[in-house]
C-alpha cells in the first residue's frame, strides 16, 4: 500500500502574501511543516504541490533548494493538481495538508495511516463536526476513488476546494471520520496562518514549544492555547 503526502500551497496569498515561506522560529513555515511530517513512523513521502504560476517560483526555488519532492499543476484547479500528485508517484492513497497548517496532529494522522491502510476506506478526514481546531485538518482519500470524483465535478467551488464535494455528498464512498474527544476545549479554536494575528500567534506557540521539538502532542497545543 503506498501513501503519500500532498502539501498544498500557493505563494499569492490574498491576506498574507508569501506566508508559506514566512520565517517562523528560525525556519520558513513551509520547512516546519515538512519537517514535522518527518516525524510519521514509518516515514511517508511528502511532496509539496503548487502551481505552475510564476507567482509561485519561490516555492519552486525553495524545495530545489532543499532537496523537498514537489509538483506544479494547476493553480485554479486545486483537485486537480492534487489528483495529478497522486498519479504521479503511483500512491493508493494521498493525504492532504494545507501550506498554511504549521500544527499537524501527528497521533491523529497516524491513526487515520492505519485505518487508510486495511484498504476499507474511501474517504479518511478529521474536519467533520470541527472537533479539532481550524488548520488541524487531515484528510486521506484514495486515489481511485477522488479521481472517480473529480471526473464528474462541474461546478469552481468544487475545483478550488478540494474535499468540498466528498463533503456536500456523503453517501458516495465508505467513510472513516476521527473526532477529537480529548481536548474539546480546542473545537473551532484557529491554528491555521490566514492573517498576521494568526501569524504572531503562531509565532507564540513554537517559541513555547521549543522545548520538546517536533515531539509535541495535541496536548501540548492545548496547555499552550489556553496560557497565551
């Protein structure tokens, strides 16, 4: 069974330009992520997905330069270009990570991992119901199945969100929905990088987490959420 990893991201932010490559703790946002996504055991490739616009160059540049796998494909179509990933690298699974979620729940991919890899699965995500703070999302999609999908999308909406249609319809596919019960006080709370409050946000939780690394929990996030 072969699973990889999607980081979606585009230079041309429309509320904070260029933020995927904003220094953050000493490194651009980008590199944490892949970083992070380093510590899955067993380690599973990541590939950085961004457009073929020379607005995105620098993301281009940036994982030339540090030997990270990417890909460029459509920047409008954003299924699209996360399908063709898939393809590709002959994945039977792709996961999906936004460029501007700096906070992954490695336990909670893990598990997602394992249940993607018995095979019974179409669909695998964390976002239903939001139990799970906003820029936390984790979703997994079997290629076959998401490529079965797009086929059949018309409308932009569905083009420019990737998971939105696996989410208006719910009867296609055999679905695996993890919800987070341990920590409910960070239902809905924003982790995501959208604009510069969340930035320096961001910026306050990895200087809190530079203790422990990369090895943080969701937790840890909590204790340091609620301290801020």
């Amino acid at each position: 069974m072969k699973i990889g990893i999607a980081v979606l991201c585009r230079y041309s932010s429309s509320r904070l330009p260029g933020k995927v490559l904003k220094i953050i703790a000493g490194k651009p946002l980008l590199q944490h992520i892949v970083d992070r996504l380093g510590q899955l055991e067993p380690e599973r490739p990541v590939v950085v997905a961004t457009s073929e616009e020379s607005s995105d160059d620098p993301i281009a540049e940036y994982c030339r330069q540090h030997q990270i796998e990417y890909f460029r494909g459509s920047l409008a179509n954003v299924a699209d270009r996360f399908f063709q990933v898939a393809l590709k690298y002959d994945w039977d699974y792709i996961v999906r990570i936004n460029g501007d979620n700096l906070f992954i729940d490695l336990e909670a991919m893990q598990y997602l991992l394992e249940q993607a890899e018995k095979g019974h699965y179409d669909f695998l995500s964390t976002v239903k119901g939001r139990t799970f703070p906003y820029g936390m999302s984790i979703e997994i999609a079997r290629t076959d199945f998401y490529g079965e999908v797009i086929r059949q999308i018309a409308e932009e909406k569905y083009k420019e969100h990737v998971t939105l249609y696996l989410y208006d319809h719910p009867e296609e596919g055999e679905r695996h929905y993890l919800y987070n019960t341990r920590f409910p006080g960070l239902s809905g709370r924003q982790m995501a990088i959208d604009t510069q409050e969340d930035f320096a946000r961001a910026t306050r939780i990895m200087d809190r987490l530079a203790p422990v690394g990369y090895q943080y929990t969701l937790g840890d996030l909590a204790k340091i959420y609620d301290e801020l």
